[in-house]
C-alpha cells in the first residue's frame, strides 16, 4: 500500500485535485439525487452533476498517471494536464451551479446573467478540453512510455478520447439551430438551443445514463470515445499479466499487435455507434444495417486477432523446439 501511495504520489499534482474535487462533488450529488426531489426532463437536477463528475474522476486520475511516466517535453506535458483541470473544475464547477439552480447547462438560451455568462465560458470549455486532448494525442505519437502495447494504448486512448470530445461540438449545439421549450425544475419555460437527442425530444431516456431509447443519442459515442483510453490501458495491463503464465505472449511485439486489435475493435464501435445516432437510431433498437456493421466488425476483429495470435503461437512452438534441434546428445 506504501508503494501504491508513494507512485500516486508523482502523479500530476494539479490534475489530482481535480480528481480530488470532482470525487467529493460526486458525494454532494449523489447525496443531492437522493434528498432533492427537484427534476430536469424525468431526472434529478443532480444527475448531470453526479454523471460528469464521476467521468472526469475516471479520465483525470488516468491522465495524471499518464504524465508522470512521459520523458519528452514534461514541461508542456504538465502545462496542458495543467489547463486540462482547470477547465474541467470551471466547466463542471457550471454545470453543478446550473443544478443547485434548478435550470439547465447544456443549450439553456434563458437571459439572466449567469446562464449566459456561464453558456460562454461552458462552451468555451469545451474547445478547451478538445484542444489539450488533441494536442496530448499529438505529442504521444513522439513518445515511448513504456513498452510497445502501453505505448500505443496511451496514443490511440487519447486520440480517440478527443474523436469522442469532437462529437461533443454537437452535443453543446454547434450542430444544430432548432430550438424548443422546456420546463426547470420550478415550472418555468426555458427555451434549450440543441439537444442531445437526434430526431426526438429530450427525455424518454435509460437508467442512469438517460441515453434516449426513442432516437439517436450522440452522447453514446462521446462516452465511448471518452473512455477509450482506460479500456486500451486494461487491455494492455492483463496482456502483460497473463504474459507470466502464457508463454506465446511474452513476446513486447505480441502483446503490441493484441493491443492493437483492441484498438481496431473498439474504434469501430465508436464509429458505429456515432453513425447510428447521426441516422437518429436508438442504441437499444439497431435496424438490419446496423447489426450488419457490428457483425461485420466483429468477424474483422476476430480474423485479425486469430492471425495474430495463430503466428505468435507458431513463432513460441518453433522457439522453444529449436535447442533440441541443436542438442547433439538428442536429449
């Protein structure tokens, strides 16, 4: 536990106190959606609090650890961990206000003070978020950090962590001009610029996530994209831990060119699930098009990785026959 604590503790600093403070602001909002009876289009006023802070938990405290083991250019490095907390603790910081109002922080057009200083500062935000991601992703491909399979999770986690940031542009209503009414918590109308929801109105969502279960939701694909990088870092972590027991994925080159099947994967269901909320699909009702596209995923994935895995297999079979082919004695 000692070595645990002490690694944390050459995580990046501020990023961590970002993580510290979304972590206790998820503990307020949980607590809120229990004793605040307060609702947001059929949800607590503090679900959209409690669901963004425990996201920037997740990905804050995976791009802490991820600058502390970069070697080139720290300084910057540091610098854009730096803006990227920052940004999340004013932009979420928005979004807990907008709640604790009982009002909306996504697409609110409402003209008091707040809202649209707020909506400025929010959006701007988000191009922060997106720039400092792309610009780390950038950086990374001229980057080693450890071995080959950690190298290119790191590399392909953030940039599509800022693919999924992207699809965010719409979600803030870069992408769209209809408007339509709603109602705050206290009845009041609030005219919303923008939607999450594609071809329907808001509400009618899942549990917990609220993703629309009568249209497309591009919040599927900017989750998805978001997290990528902890998905590719845990497939990369059980690759060198089952690498002890497996002989065949010892090979740096292997578990490299496995990770890289993750990738492949996983990328694709970011670009499906991207393309049927644009076609204003449901995630939960996929059309023949659609399962026709996973399908088709999937047997490209498994291929790939039965031809990687089938070669490395081979490759540990004939290493590990050679010394008897050269033992004179035949043993």
């Amino acid at each position: 536990m000692s070595a645990v604590l002490a690694s944390v503790r050459t995580w990046h600093r501020p990023l961590m106190v970002m993580v510290a403070a979304m972590a206790a602001m998820v503990v307020f909002a949980g607590v809120g959606m229990l004793v605040d009876g307060r609702e947001l289009v059929d949800g607590s006023v503090w679900a959209k609090p409690f669901k963004f802070g425990v996201s920037f938990v997740i990905y804050g405290a995976t791009l802490a650890w991820m600058l502390s083991k970069v070697r080139k250019a720290p300084r910057t490095m540091w610098a854009l961990g730096t803006a990227f907390a920052a940004t999340g603790i004013v932009d979420v910081g928005f979004i807990v206000l907008q709640a604790a109002r009982g009002t909306y922080s996504h697409f609110s057009t409402a003209p008091d003070p707040i809202n649209v200083i707020g909506q400025q500062i929010f959006q701007t935000g988000v191009i922060g978020l997106f720039g400092v991601s792309l610009v780390l992703a950038v950086m990374l491909l001229f980057q080693r950090v450890t071995d080959p399979a950690m190298t290119w999770a790191l590399r392909a986690g953030i940039g599509l962590a800022a693919a999924g940031m992207a699809v965010a542009f719409y979600i803030v209503g870069a992408a769209t001009t209809d408007t339509h009414d709603v109602p705050d918590a206290y009845g009041n109308t609030v005219t919303l610029a923008g939607q999450h929801g594609v071809g329907v109105p808001e509400g009618h969502g899942m549990p917990i996530t609220n993703w629309s279960v009568q249209g497309g939701d591009l919040r599927v694909p900017h989750f998805i994209g978001l997290h990528a990088v902890q998905i590719y870092i845990a497939a990369a972590l059980l690759l060198a831990a089952l690498a002890t027991r497996v002989v065949w994925l010892r090979s740096a080159r292997v578990r490299a060119q496995l990770t890289g099947v993750v990738i492949l994967g996983y990328t694709g269901l970011f670009v499906i699930t991207t393309w049927q909320a644009l076609r204003g699909q449901s995630l939960i009702h996929p059309d023949g098009e659609t399962w026709t596209a996973v399908g088709a995923l999937a047997l490209v994935t498994a291929a790939v990785a039965a031809l990687v895995i089938g070669s490395a297999r081979r490759t540990a079979t004939r290493s590990a026959e050679r010394p008897r082919e050269l033992d004179p004695a035949g043993v």
